[in-house]
C-alpha cells in the first residue's frame, strides 16, 4: 500500500493507495494515530500467520487491514448519516466509528492469530488473554504516549465500539447500531469481515462483496435489502471457505505447530510470553521474531534455531491423517483423539505390523493433534437466522427471512469438526496413523449419523448418468457449496461407494499407509549444514521440538 502525502499534510487530507478500495482517504485527526509506533507496528504482522508460507499472494498485513477497516467504518456511518438523517449521527460519532474501525486489530501478536491461538494458551496456560484485550491495551498506550486529540469520554466509546459492546458507555442505550459497524456480535456483518474477507480473496485469487449500501437502521438494528440476502449467504459461505482451504491449511497448521514449538523452545531464555501486558515491549514484537531467533548465536537457542532451518528448508510436519466430523462429535473428538491417547495406544501392543524400535521412541513430543471448528460465522446456526430484512416496498419494516426467500439449497448443517493428525518426525508416520486409527475405531457415532455407508439412501441419478463427466460437473456445481444440505446424502460415485451426508467413522482411504511407513521430506538430500552431519552420523537429524 504507497502513501500519497502532499506537503503540509498536517493540515490536508492524505491519500493512501490501497489495492482492495483504491485510494483510501484520512483526516489529520485520524492521522495523528496512524502516525504513531503503536499503528506503525502493523507493517510488521501479517494478516494471515504463516499461511505466506503456502500462499505466496497473502503477503499483506494488519496495517493496510486496519486501514481498510477505518475506510469502510467511515462510509457504513456517512451512509447511514446522509441516507437516514433522523438517526441523528453526528460527524463525532463517524469520527469515533472511524476510529474503532482503525484502532480494531492493534493488539494482534506475532503471526496474528498464531499468537493468542496457539503460542499465549500454550507458554501461558489458564491465562485468560485474547488479542481484543492487547488492542485496549495498546489504544490506552498510543493515547497516553502520543496526547493526541481525545476526550477520555471519546477513547470509552472507541474501545466498546471495538469490542462491539454497547453496554460499556451511553451511546449504547442511545444509538446501538453503531455498535454494530466494527465489530457485529449479533450476526457478525461488520465491516471487518467486508474487509479481511474482500483482501484475502484478493490476496489468493478469489473475489468478495461488499454491502454498505445495502444497509440501513430499522429498530436500532442495521438491516439489508432482502434482494442482497444471496450475496449475504455467500459473504457467509465465502468466510467458511476461507477457513477450510486457507486459514486451516494443512501446511499452514504445519508450519503454525512450528513456529509455535520454535517460540516455545526460546521461551525459557527470551521470555516473550510475559510481555502481552507491557504495552512498551509489546509495540516491538513482531513477525521480526524468527529472523532476530535465527540470527542469534546463543547456545540456549539452538533447539528454536534448529525449528526455524526446518521452515526455511521445508523440512516440515508432515499430516498423517484427517477426518470430518459433526459438530455434535466435538467434545467427543477433543476428549479422546489427544497426542497422549495416541502415543498410549502405540505402545498398547494391540497394533500389528508396526517397528518396535519406533515403538519404544515415539513420545508425546513427536505428535500434534488439530481439532478445527469450521462454520459460517454463528457456530452450528444458520447466520441468516440473525440478519433482519427490509424490502424495497416496505423500507421501514425489517423481519427475518425464510428460507424459501432466499434459497432452498442451503445447507441444513452450518459447522463442522474438521480433524487433522501430524508427526513432527517423518519416521514416525505409519505408526501414528496406525495408533489413531485404532482410537477412531473405539469412538462411537452422535446419535443420528450413518453407521454404515450401504443404509444409506442415494440421490436420484441414473446410474449410467453417474459414468458421464459431464453430468457429474454439473451435478457437483449444484451442490455447491460443501457443507451437508437437507437430504442425507449426494450420490454415489462411478465406484459405487456412497457419499454419506453424515460422516462414517472408517478409515480415510485416501490417507492409507502401512503402519511400518516412513515418510520422507520432499526435499529429501539435506542442504542445511547440521542435517547433513545428522545423517553422516548415521542417524536422523534431531527433529524434536523442544
């Protein structure tokens, strides 16, 4: 994103070109906190984690986001403030709004959500910290740092702005929809999602939408043109599909376990967990901290060091296995599909055809387990049931929208448990797929899904029909999107098997290895200086996290 500023741009409006809104536009008074360490520091996040690691195009960070999100704050509040005059906005509450939509995302750590995901929960366990509480935290900090032009009542309102919660100031009881502009709790249509989803689609190759002139207020609640509702559904689905084949990657999660294990093994000497709550060492972590690891000499850095060579040579853990499940099968899932059920059930004895000697060296530290909840944006709800409707006759009126008034190819399911087992050793592969699937084996369907693939019906297409790749294309675009719809299943395949809309607990035959298997890196002549000796020594490099 290139800044345009002309001389005297303390008293002019300045221009930054972005590639998603094209030329974005400040005021000096916004300026004065886009001008401060505490906002400059988002340069230096990525919106997207590691997933740069496996998408070269997310290049981006929380600092052109966070733009974008002031942008689209300022015109959703200039919208409503021209269009319906009677709400009474004034051009303080655009400026506040303006503001919350800029200020939204400062608390983010190191590889955003990596870092109050993944890294804080496991350096700090039983701390309860998420990055919306660093955001308030950095906010107080810029004012207090920076003085600049804000009344303490102001900087109340702009912190419950961003946290979506009207009942922390006045203006909550008095205009509630504002509230509803940055950060959506009702339904989750904001203007942070019309961004990040619009700019990671940018980023990878897909499209968004945007609805700001759509929206309007009908009993202090922002409502959309019943006309747009298919767009809305798909700004849904589109956020579910950038969780399922970006966000939830497999080698992004891969390279989010490493990354994570390398901060882990640096903690004890770097301590960088204990600095979320100090606002003046904090504004300095960054993406930076695997470069300043990796270019450290210290001994006691050498295992995270060791991690890092592994990224950089894509030496990376490797996925054994995965699984879709209901979202009623979560607690179940997490419960007993655990690096430690694993490692028990390898060394149990029950499982045939496996090495002993891994047997004997496989420890919890060689395995990782990822359980992802994947939906629309409301959990298991459908989203819609929370968006309220007006029409072009009845402008004034909003109600909710049934889904024949919109589509009758929705899914009847809106979340899943999405199931990922990975090996942090490649020597190890077949056995912890052997051991998993010996759990999955144990694990009992929720109550209503198939047990076996044949009691299941099929959807009516010929048979014949089904050998015709014509008709199947345009058979799998109708049932687009993924996610179950309201009959049970789909069809069959050309090989008879059925495609159950409940999951089966079998075996995913598309992972299927011998349990004595052991994978190899795809790079596989070792380039680092410390592989090599690793494998002159007539051993594996030393793979183990920490």
């Amino acid at each position: 994103m290139a800044e345009n500023a002309e001389p005297g741009s303390l008293t002019r409006i300045r221009k930054f070109k972005d590639w998603v809104h094209d030329y974005v536009s400040f005021s000096p008074w916004i300026c004065s906190f886009i001008d401060t360490k505490h906002f400059q520091r988002l340069r230096y996040v990525k919106q997207l984690g590691v997933s740069y690691f496996v998408f070269p195009g997310a290049a981006h960070n929380r600092f052109e986001h966070c733009l974008g999100v002031g942008h689209l704050a300022r015109l959703m509040a200039m919208h409503l403030k021209t269009s319906q005059p009677q709400l009474g906005i004034t051009d303080q509450h655009v400026k506040c709004v303006e503001l919350a939509g800029l200020c939204h995302d400062l608390g983010h750590g190191p590889w955003s959500h990596l870092w109050d995901g993944v890294f804080i929960p496991t350096a700090l366990p039983g701390k309860r910290w998420k990055h919306e509480d660093a955001s308030e935290m950095m906010f107080d900090d810029l004012v207090e740092t920076y003085r600049p032009e804000i009344t303490p009542e102001e900087v109340i309102v702009v912190k419950a702005l961003i946290a979506g919660d009207r009942t922390r100031c006045p203006l909550g009881t008095e205009k509630p929809f504002l509230f509803e502009i940055v950060a959506n709790a009702r339904n989750g249509l904001d203007v942070d999602k019309f961004d990040y989803i619009a700019r990671d689609c940018h980023a990878v190759g897909d499209r968004g939408n945007l609805l700001i002139s759509s929206a309007r207020v009908i009993d202090n609640k922002i409502c959309y043109d019943i006309k747009d509702a298919n767009q809305i559904y798909e700004l849904y689905y589109t956020r579910f599909s950038l969780h399922k084949r970006v966000y939830n990657h497999k080698t992004t999660k891969a390279i989010e376990y490493m990354v994570t294990d390398a901060l882990l093994a640096a903690e004890p000497y770097l301590k960088l967990a204990s600095l979320v709550d100090k606002p003046d060492k904090y504004v300095f972590l960054t993406d930076n901290l695997l470069n300043k690891i990796q270019e450290s000499t210290e001994k006691e850095l050498e295992p995270a060091r060791a991690i890092i060579e592994r990224i950089h040579t894509r030496d990376l853990y490797r996925l054994v296995d995965y699984k879709v499940f209901l979202h009623a099968d979560l607690d179940m899932v997490r419960q007993n599909v655990t690096p430690a059920r694993i490692v028990e059930v390898a060394k149990s004895g029950s499982l045939e055809g496996v090495d002993e000697e891994l047997v004997v060296q496989l420890t919890e530290e060689y395995v990782a387990v990822n359980v992802s909840v994947l939906h629309y944006g409301k959990g298991p709800r459908n989203p819609l049931d929370d968006v309220t409707f007006y029409s072009k006759q009845q402008p004034d009126v909003g109600r909710k929208a049934d889904r024949s008034d919109i589509s009758l190819l929705m899914p009847s399911v809106f979340a899943e448990v999405w199931l990922r087992v990975y090996t942090k050793d490649c020597q190890f592969f077949g056995l912890i797929q052997a051991a998993y699937r010996q759990i999955l084996k144990m694990l009992q369907p929720s109550e209503g899904s198939a047990t076996s693939d044949e009691q299941q019906p099929t959807d009516e297409v010929a048979p014949e029909e089904l050998d015709n790749p014509e008709v199947m294309v345009k058979f799998e675009q109708v049932h687009r999107p993924s996610t179950p719809l309201a009959s049970n299943t789909i069809g069959t395949n050309r090989r008879g098997r059925t495609f159950g809309r409940t999951p089966s607990f079998s075996d995913n035959a598309f992972t299927t290895v011998p349990p004595n298997f052991r994978d190899v890196s795809p790079s596989r002549k070792p380039r680092s200086k410390r592989a090599r000796e690793g494998e002159e020594g007539g051993g594996m490099p030393a793979k183990k996290s920490r």
